[in-house]
C-alpha cells in the first residue's frame, strides 16, 4: 500500500511516497514525513491550530487510504 504527497496536498510540489503493509503504516509514515519536511507549514501557528491541523490531516490522510 503506499500514498502520494501530491494526493495529499496537491501543489504542494511534494514527490514524497508513503509505502507500508497496510493503511496504519501508510498513514504514519506520511505523518512523520509531513512533521519533519513540512514543519514550516506550521509556524506561527497557536497550539489549538496545530492541533485542529494535525486532525485534519489525519482524517484527510485516513479518508485517502479508505478509498483504495
């Protein structure tokens, strides 16, 4: 199983790809990616919205995995 960084955030000009045996790999591995590639996206960023951003993206990345 794997996922695509541009399926995730498209234009954010990422090639990265996420592989692992099943959804729960893929989607931690996207999430460690994305804190230590694109941590930049988040400064300035209070930590309720840190939080809220770090949700979302779990459910957008868990949605992403659900439809394969």
């Amino acid at each position: 199983m794997q996922l695509q960084g541009s399926d995730v955030v498209p234009g954010l000009g990422c090639d990265y790809v996420a592989h692992g045996d099943d959804a729960a790999e893929v989607h931690a591995a996207m999430m460690a990616h994305g804190a230590e590639v694109h941590s930049a996206l988040m400064e300035g960023k209070t930590s309720e919205e840190m939080t809220r951003a770090n949700e979302e993206m779990d459910d957008h990345i868990l949605g992403l995995l659900s439809q394969d």
